[in-house]
C-alpha cells in the first residue's frame, strides 16, 4: 500500500479570512505556532537552526552579473543528490541561495545535464566521499561530474585550514542566517522544507533529509572560490588555483 503526506500551513485555508487566520495564529503560544499552524513539527532536543522562515526568505530576483557565485552539491542515490547556487554579494557579504535541485536515483549525466544551466563554468564545491571511486567504471564520483561538463573544484570542500567539520559549517551557516547575510528565494519549497526539519537528537544532528542542507554548508566553506561568470582567476589570491576554469 502506498502512501503519501501532504502538509498543509493555515495560508492554505482558503475558506478563512485573513482575519480570522491571523485570530488563530495569535491564539497559540509562540513556541506552538509553527507546528499547530504551518506542520513544522517539534524534533528531537530542537532544530539545527532556529530561525524563521521569514528571516531568509525574498523573492527572486536577477542577481547582478558582477555577483561571484558557487554551487555546492551533495551526492546520493537512494537518498537524493542535491545542489545549490549561491550567488554572493560581496559589498554586503550576503550569500543569495538563488537555485536548489533535488532527485533520487539518477546518474552523474542526468544531473549534470540539469546543473549545467546554471552555468558551465561555474565552480562546483562537493563532498569529501566525491573522492569515492565507481565499482564499474573506477572514475571517482566527483571526476564523473567533471567529465560530464561540470566545473569542479580540484578538491572536496574545506576551510582554508583544511579541516571540513560539520560543526563548524553549521555555525558559519547559523552565523549568517541570525546576521542577515544568509537569504534565499522564497520560492525554493524543497530548500524551505529541509530547513524547517533539520534538528537533533540528544544532541547530535540527525543525518536524514539533510540533502540540500549539506549542499548549502559545502558552497558556504568554500565562498572564497565564488566567481564571476566568465572571470579568471587573479594570480596571488586563493582563487589562482583554480585558474583552469573557464
């Protein structure tokens, strides 16, 4: 038997006013609003990122063409592959996360072909088990993204000092959510969605529907690599190593 969840907020309820929506929402304690009203429930000892929604949430726009960006990916099968675009203005030091993909069971080449619209020269920032070879063909997970067109970064994401903690890449992401230099577009449901789940259990992070998560930690931690569509890299600064893109 299959089955199917369906989670509704109380904007969905067509048949309340504004008014009486509004009624509701103030009747619950603050602390119950999210669950009670939109279906986000209460997990584990608390969310990874406690923030609402609404502090990261914009609409879409044309980012600038002067705006570096990076993609981040996350590999999978049974559970998805994920990827995001991080457009980055750097005068406000905000990330802009502009684009989100998610799907289960697909190969390098049917990613690939989707990811490269967003840009084919834009550099991809991925996960240390890119480094794991294919039983079949004896490519490295991250080389078969490459030879399908895609700009990957010549190392899997990590701090400059070479350690890639998950601790501390959600810190820099709970940082700049709580300081405004976080936002994404409000239409990213899929984004929205792992964001609002994500928590722990007794402490630690819950490794399940983390997807688009881990994407978004590795393009942050890797923000130094962001680059204009079409810019070489400048010799002397960090980028210079990844001067063969493009």
């Amino acid at each position: 038997m299959s089955r199917h969840v369906t989670r509704m907020a109380i904007e969905d309820a067509g048949h309340l006013s504004a008014e009486q929506k509004a009624a509701i929402v103030a009747s619950y304690p603050a602390h119950e609003r999210d669950a009670r009203t939109r279906g986000i429930p209460q997990l584990g000892s608390g969310r990874v990122f406690p923030v609402a929604d609404a502090a990261l949430a914009a609409p879409a726009f044309a980012t600038p063409r002067h705006w570096p960006v990076i993609g981040g990916i996350d590999f999978g099968w049974d559970h998805p592959t994920a990827a995001v675009r991080l457009a980055w203005d750097r005068d406000a030091d905000c990330a802009w996360i502009t684009h989100a993909y998610r799907v289960r069971q697909a190969t390098p080449v049917i990613h690939a072909a989707a990811l490269k619209a967003w840009g084919r020269a834009m550099p991809w920032a991925w996960p240390h088990d890119g480094w794991q070879h294919d039983m079949q063909s004896g490519t490295a997970l991250a080389d078969s993204y490459r030879d399908q067109g895609l700009a990957m970064l010549p190392d899997h994401a990590r701090f400059e000092d070479g350690s890639n903690g998950l601790e501390a890449g959600l810190m820099i992401m709970l940082e700049r959510m709580q300081t405004g230099r976080l936002k994404v577009f409000d239409h990213l449901a899929d984004w929205f969605e792992e964001f609002q789940l994500y928590h722990r259990k007794d402490g630690r992070v819950v490794k399940e529907q983390d997807d688009l998560m881990s994407a978004t930690r590795y393009a942050l931690i890797s923000l130094r690599f962001a680059r204009v569509e079409g810019e070489r890299a400048r010799a002397g600064t960090a980028a210079a190593d990844y001067a063969s893109f493009g």
